[in-house]
C-alpha cells in the first residue's frame, strides 16, 4: 500500500507499506486477514468513485482569492489556536476513526464547516488536514510540474536552485498555489515553536510525500524509491523561501481566509 485507504470489510484503514489485496475486476481492497469475509461476487464500479480520491485542488477551493479550501483554512486555524504548544504536531497521529469522522463531516458540510474546538485532541484536526492533502486526485504540487520541483531542488547552487523553485511554484495552478503558500507560512510557524519540536526536517519528512507525491497515480516501485528522499528536500527547501515571497500569494484577500 502506498496511498492508506480503508479496508472495504473491516472498514480499517490499510497503512503505508502494508500488504494488501486488491481485485483486478471493482478494485475492492482489504486485508490480507479479511479476505475470508470479502463477498464471493464484486461489482464493477467507476474509478472516480473510488475513496479517498474527491478531487483536485481547486474543486474545493472558493471562487474568491486566495484559492484555499476552507477546510485547510478552518483546520489551520484551530492548530495555531490551540496546537502550537503540542510536542510532535503533525508527526503524532490522532485518532484514525476521529479523523475519517472529522474528514467526512467537513467535507458534507460543503460552505459552512462546524466547529473545529469540540475536538478535544488537536491532532485528530492535523490528522484531517494531512488526510484531506493526500485524498486529493493529485499532490499539491501536480503530476506536470512533480518534475519541475524535483530537478528545481537538484540545482547544486543554492541561489539558482531557489530562483528555479518559486519559477516552478508560479506556473502552479492558481488554486494549488495560494494553498502551498498558506501551509508553508503555517508550518514555518509550526517550526519556530520551540514546543512542538518540529523543525524543518521534522516537517518535510511528515509532509514530503503529502504535498510531493509522485508524478502520477501509480508510481512504480522503482519511482517511490527514488522519489521519497527528494520529496522531503522539496518541502524543506520550499520551507527556506522567505515568509515574504509566500505571503504574495495570500495576503491581497486575507479577510477572505478568516473561516466560517
């Protein structure tokens, strides 16, 4: 498994790495260990259907600049609320049920989201948000331009290197890149809080393969071998890019971001 997705029997989520079986005909998946209580006959379903692939980017973001969804605006919010003394943020997972519950309300609630401070344990709301990022029918970085980021961050010179990154987060699609700059100003304050214990490194491994993925759906096995060390020095060198250079992306519409 390299994406998690839940177990169609036992509803469990299969986790990264684990072995899994899949049919070739509806694309069911489920443990190994469930596979006594999978029905006989499938059903053929649509792959747009599948879970937990909603949509791109911009298909929740609203129509006002700057493009960011409101559940990452809402579930950003509440972490620098009330999260930012937390040890481990982001790293430690909340709970799994409480997450996918949390991820489903919001995502039903379509404008208006409910409120995020009955969660009493902040990392089932960082827990939403990462599986809301990685939900998506493509990283935040795109499928065309994953190449880009990646030979952008191999430049040995460090100031070409970082001219050649934000050209690459410019062409990005408008939606993609107001939300890459609002999570980048999010984290960099996530990594100056000397509580969380979360520095640069720390992040970009936690959200290298969230926001980095690969250059399509389904990399091979070579491809996710090679990419999982360079999609943490994407996200890291990004996290380098002055708070100037990303506040350009967020900050003409800010009261727009305040959520509902």
């Amino acid at each position: 498994v390299i994406r998690p997705e839940p177990c169609r029997v036992c509803g469990s989520r299969i986790r990264f790495g684990k072995t899994a079986i899949k049919c070739c005909q509806c694309q069911l998946l489920l443990h190994t260990k469930c596979q006594e209580q999978c029905p006989s006959l499938c059903t053929p379903r649509p792959h747009h259907h599948a879970w937990p692939r909603e949509g791109v980017l911009a298909d929740f973001a609203p129509s006002m600049p700057p493009l960011v969804p409101t559940l990452v605006v809402q579930c950003v919010t509440e972490v620098e609320r009330r999260g930012l003394t937390e040890t481990g943020l982001y790293r430690v997972s909340g709970a799994e049920q409480l997450v996918r519950e949390w991820k489903r309300k919001l995502l039903r609630a379509g404008g208006v989201l409910p409120a995020l401070s009955s969660v009493t344990d902040i990392h089932v709301v960082c827990g939403v948000l990462k599986d809301f990022l990685r939900g998506l029918k493509e990283p935040l970085v795109t499928f065309s331009l994953h190449p880009a980021f990646l030979s952008a961050v191999d430049i040995p010179d460090d100031a070409a290197s970082d001219t050649a990154l934000r050209h690459v987060v410019s062409k990005l699609p408008p939606a993609n890149r107001d939300t890459l700059a609002f999570l980048m100003l999010h984290l960099l304050r996530v990594s100056h809080s000397p509580d969380c214990k979360m520095d640069v490194l720390n992040l970009s491994r936690v959200f290298g393969p969230t926001l980095v993925g690969h250059s399509s759906a389904n990399p091979t096995p070579l491809a996710i071998m090679e990419d999982t060390p360079r999609q943490c020095k994407v996200v890291a060198r990004l996290l380098l890019q002055p708070p100037s250079f990303w506040r350009g992306f967020v900050e003409t519409e800010q009261e727009n971001l305040v959520p509902m």
